[in-house]
C-alpha cells in the first residue's frame, strides 16, 4: 500500500512540475516564457530609470539598444520590444506592437511605471503606424505620472515634446499648448536654455495656429534675440520667417518682407534649406497680393525647386497652381502650357501617393485589429488552459487526500467534502469567467468607440480635400456668377457636414453634438465671407442634440444663414437669432431675421424652383420634423420659420 501511495505521489509531483511548460508550449505567443517571469517577479536587475537611460544612452551612441547580460526575463523582453521598435519599418512595428501588447495583456510588469512604460512604447509603434488617435489613447493616461518613475530630465523632456508633437497631429491643439507650457516652466526651474529656446519655437507654432497672434508675436520677437543664434540657429532663422508669417497674416506686407528674407539670408549662412519652400511661398504670395507679378513669379518658381529638393508634394503643387493662375491672368500660353504640364504630373503623383497611404493606412489599421485580437485570444486560451491545469491538479491532489484518508477509514466524511470543496471552486471558476467574458466587452467597447472616432476623422479629411478642390475652382477665371454661386452653396454644405465631423471626433462624446458651438462656428465662417453687417445671437438651452438630428439640422439653418445673407438690405445691420423652445414634449427651433423676409408663403413651399427650400422640405422630412414659416412683419420679424420634432 505504502508502495503505491509513493509512486501516486511522484506522478502527482512530476505532473505539478511539468504542467507551466506546457501552458506556455500551447499558446501562440511571442518568445516570452511567462513562467520565468512569474518566477523572477520580485527580483530587479535593474529600475525602471536604469532601463529607460541604459535604451536612450545606447541609442544616442551606437544607433540601436544594447541589452545587458545579467537581466531577467521581464527586463529582457522590454529591451527586446524596444530593439524592435527601433527599427521603424512596417513589419518590425508591427512586432513590437504584438510583444508590448502581450506584455500588457498578461500583466508581466513588476510596477506600475513599468505599466506606463509599456504602455508609451505601445502607443509610439501605433503612431508609428499611421494610426495617431488610437496610439493617443495608449499614451495619454501615461502622463504625468510616469516622471514619478523618471529621474533623467532630458529624457523626460524628449517624451514630452514627442507627445505634444502627436497632440499637434490630431488637431489637440490647446491640450499641445498645456503640454508645452508645463514643459516650458520645468526648463525654467532649471535653467535649461537650449531647451527653453527651442520650446518657445514651437509654442509660437502653436499660437499662431490658434489666431493667438500676440502670444506669438512675443515669442518670436524673443527668439530673434542675437544671444541665441548659437544655440539653434536653424530655429533662430525660423524666428524670423515665422514673424513675417504673422505680419503677412495681419496685413503688413512691406515689414513680412523684411522678416522672412531676413529668415532666408541667415539659412543661407548656415547653410541650410529646411523648411525654406514655406517662406518662397509666402514671399510670393505677398507679391501677388502687391501685383508685382514678374516678383510674386519669381519666388514661387524658388518654391517649385526648393519643393522638389525637400520632396515637399503638397506645396509644390499649390505652387503650380499659383503659377497657372498668374499665366491664365496675363494670357502667357507658353508658360501655361508648360506649367500645366508640370503640375498636371506632380498631382497625379499626389494621388497616387495618397491612394498609396490610404490602402496602407487601411491596412494598418486592420493588422493592429487583428494583433489585438490574437493577443485576446491568446490570453483567452492561456488563462483557460491554466485553470484547466489547476482543475486537475486539485483534483489530484484531492484524490491523493481521498486515499490517504480512506486508509485512516474516515473517508466517507472527507470524500463529501471534496465535493463541496470542488463544487465551490467550479463556482469560483465561473465566477471568474464571467468577469473576464465582461472585461472582454468593455474593452471591446472602448476600442470601438475610438475606431468611430478615427473614421469620423477620415470623413472630415476627405471632405475638406473637396472643399478644396470648390475652393481650387472658384479661383478659376472667367466664371459666370450664376456658376460661382453654386459652387459656393455647395462648399458651405460640404463644409456644415465636415464641421459636424470634426466636432464628433475632437469631442469625448461621439453620440450627441454641442449644437450652440456647432452653429456659431460655421456661421462665423459664413459671415466671415460676406462684407454685411452682421449681428448673430444664438440661445440654445437644450445641449447637446444627437449626432442623427445634428448634421440636418446644421444643413438646414446653413440654408437659412446663407438666404439671410444673400438678401441683407444693403446699408442695414444684419440681426439674426436662433432660439430654442420646449413644450409638452415637443422642441422647437426658431430662426429670425431682420431681413427682407418672405412676403408669400407660398414661396417657401417644396417646389422645384429654389434647390435651398427643396433641401430644407427634404431635410425636415428626415426628422420627421414640422416646418412653420411667417409672412414679413418690419415691426416683428423680417424672416421667420420654426421646426418643430424630437431631436433626442
């Protein structure tokens, strides 16, 4: 008897021992032998400071990590990952992305900045990748509490000007502009001048693509300071362009000239050409805004080459385009012909390179779905072929209990106890179950969310390149104005409808819309457009509405805003309200003017004779909404009209 209890108790003990191999054997996994981790948990080689300096010290100096001998598993397969990230092409990113994502799925980090870590590392690759709104969701929540981790300053200050880079290719501007500023008072505090002055840089950047000219102009002013031509003189040469740019942009067209030859005279000195295509344009621009043609034609053709050398498509062939326009004004069939020929080949090259990145972009993004889910399952097949193990193991060890207890004849008793204890450990299973099938679901949520905010993003850009092509041809000559009409009427739809886009994705909402800042913004775009008189108050109390009420509803008062406009008496100060109302559970939008107003009603009626009063019939119908309107009345209205429905 003894005999066999001890050959039951060696296969149970080899079987304990065996069984995390074969875990890690049967998942398809990267090369990262999870047991040794879980093994080395609490031993640290190295801090997470240590690791971080040792990958930015090699790099520096030798192009690529270099992974120490005496490390553990764990520390390992970060410098491992980041080896691999830092070979920057598709299929290598790719890789780093399945390792990190894997070490964050299975939990292998020791503490919580390692977490951070990881977590920055994964949402670099998927920047890397083309995909910046989801790998700003990775490494937002990262900062600030990964510098509690961090002691190496410049190394601190290089993650934080990467992430404000990203914030700048998402349109995050004012989040970029905080980011900036802390950085900025960091530098202070200790006195980093090289790093103050380039910082300053790019928060005039920033100002400006804010409209915050005097923040800017500040800025630049500063950084034109001699003292610091040493320190960057290719930003200190940008100081000057970029202080032309802001003059240019307020009108001020004799002093931009000055500045931004003064840009192109130091980077000569350097020598350097970055970024000089910018500053040609602008140069020629203010010249044809001047009229001085044969000047305005000059530094556009320096664009056209400094363009090419920089392999800056986009401005050289707006470059063209500047160029075309020039030639077709002065009737210069030869340099048409010419510059036609050009431009015609440098945007076919365009599209075909933008129809290049958007396959791959696509592609991208369903390989970062496909390595998420893989990992998912990963871990799926992992934890259940683990509980399974433990499943057996406890059933072993209970029958090795059964046994020597039904030596010791009080089996019966612990037998019905194995069973409740196994019962309660099926529950407990289940119960685990249940947890992780509702992880699963919220993640899978959240992924979702930030996919539809991405296509919302792809949506706006792809209809702004048609409002650009509108914009392209209404610069054209020769134009009727009954043709320019319309191109401008269905500019400013595709513009209501690309607003309502952007606001979507740049909201952390993706069900409903600040309707009151929707109206405001693209209104102001509207009277921005036309030289009358315009007073506009809107009060909305009822925010937000539904993303299916607001796209119709914007084109609808872009109807109403755009007839008010067009039919403005001439001399009069344009008043124009939006008010909202609510009523035994109907809402109602009413829209006045002070206008001319309608005189009939019978002209606001569906017909086939105003496309506008057709779309706003068309639209409200869509809402399943009611249109009211009122004849002219100078002493109470102009214009009038409500809808009425439900814009829940």
């Amino acid at each position: 008897m003894i005999s066999v209890l001890q050959s039951f108790f060696r296969f149970c003990l080899s079987f304990i021992l065996v069984f995390p191999s074969i875990v890690t054997a049967q998942s398809s996994l990267p090369s990262i032998d999870f047991q040794k981790i879980e093994e080395e948990r609490n031993l640290v080689n190295y801090s997470l400071d240590q690791i971080v300096t040792i990958i930015e010290t090699s790099l520096t100096a030798k192009k690529q990590v270099t992974i120490p001998e005496n490390v553990t598993e764990f520390e390992r397969a970060l410098f491992q990952a980041k080896s691999t990230q830092n070979q920057k092409d598709q299929r290598n990113q790719l890789e780093a992305i399945k390792q990190l994502n894997t070490l964050l799925e299975f939990e292998c980090y020791r503490t919580k900045g390692e977490e951070l870590y990881i977590r920055l590392l994964l949402g670099t690759s998927i920047s890397y990748m083309g995909t910046p709104l989801i790998a700003h969701n990775y490494i937002k929540p990262v900062f600030p509490d990964i510098f509690k981790e961090i002691d190496n300053p410049k190394i601190s200050n290089s993650l934080i000007n990467s992430y404000a880079g990203l914030l700048i290719r998402i349109d995050s501007l004012e989040l970029a502009e905080k980011v900036y500023k802390d950085n900025l008072s960091r530098y202070e505090k200790n006195d980093e001048i090289y790093e103050i002055y380039n910082t300053l840089n790019s928060l005039g950047f920033i100002y400006i693509k804010l409209g915050k000219y005097d923040n800017a102009r500040a800025v630049f002013i500063n950084n034109q300071n001699k003292k610091y031509a040493s320190l960057n003189p290719v930003i200190h040469a940008f100081s000057f362009g970029n202080y032309g740019t802001l003059l240019s942009a307020e009108g001020d067209y004799d002093s931009a000239l000055f500045y931004m030859r003064k840009e192109i005279k130091i980077m000569n000195a350097i020598p350097s050409d970055e970024g000089l295509e910018n500053t040609y344009f602008g140069i020629g621009k203010i010249f044809e805004i001047k009229n001085e043609i044969d000047s305005a034609k000059k530094y556009y053709h320096l664009t056209l080459k400094t363009a090419k050398k920089n392999k800056n498509l986009p401005l050289l062939i707006t470059a063209y385009e500047k160029l075309i326009n020039i030639s077709v004004v002065n009737e210069k069939t030869t340099d048409l012909s010419n510059l036609l020929q050009s431009y015609l080949y440098y945007s076919d090259s365009l599209k075909t390179t933008q129809k290049i990145n958007a396959v791959e972009k696509e592609l991208q993004v369903s390989q970062l779905l496909e390595i998420f889910k893989t990992t998912e399952d990963s871990k799926k097949r992992y934890d259940l072929l683990k509980n399974k193990t433990n499943s057996l193991v406890y059933t072993v060890v209970g029958l090795t209990i059964i046994i020597l207890l039904m030596t010791l004849t009080i089996s019966v008793y612990f037998r019905n106890r194995n069973r409740l204890k196994s019962n309660n450990l099926k529950l407990e299973e289940k119960n685990n179950e249940l947890k992780k099938s509702h992880q699963l679901t919220s993640d899978s949520n959240e992924r979702n969310r930030i996919l539809l905010k991405e296509l919302h993003h792809r949506v706006k850009n792809n209809l702004q390149i048609i409002n650009s092509l509108f914009n392209l041809q209404l610069n054209a000559s020769g134009m009727k104005v009954e043709t320019e009409q319309v191109f401008r009427d269905a500019k400013n739809r595709i513009y209501s409808i690309s607003l309502a886009h952007k606001k979507i994705y740049q909201s952390n909402n993706i069900d409903s819309l600040d309707f009151e800042e929707y109206l405001r913004d693209f209104s102001d775009e509207l009277f921005n457009a036309t030289p009358n008189d315009v007073n506009l108050s809107i009060e909305i109390l009822r925010n937000p509405i539904s993303i299916e009420s607001a796209i119709p509803l914007g084109l609808i008062f872009n109807e109403l805003f755009t007839n008010s406009i067009q039919h403005a008496r001439r001399h009069d100060s344009l008043q124009i309200k939006v008010l909202y109302e609510e009523l035994n559970g109907k809402e109602k939008f009413i829209y006045t003017d002070n206008g001319v107003g309608v005189q009939n009603t019978e002209l606001m009626k569906e017909s086939d004779s105003s496309i506008g009063v057709t779309l706003i019939h068309l639209l409200a119908k869509q809402l399943d909404a009611k249109i009211e309107y009122k004849e002219a009345k100078d002493v109470e209205h102009g214009f009038w009209l409500s809808i009425e429905g439900n814009f829940s």
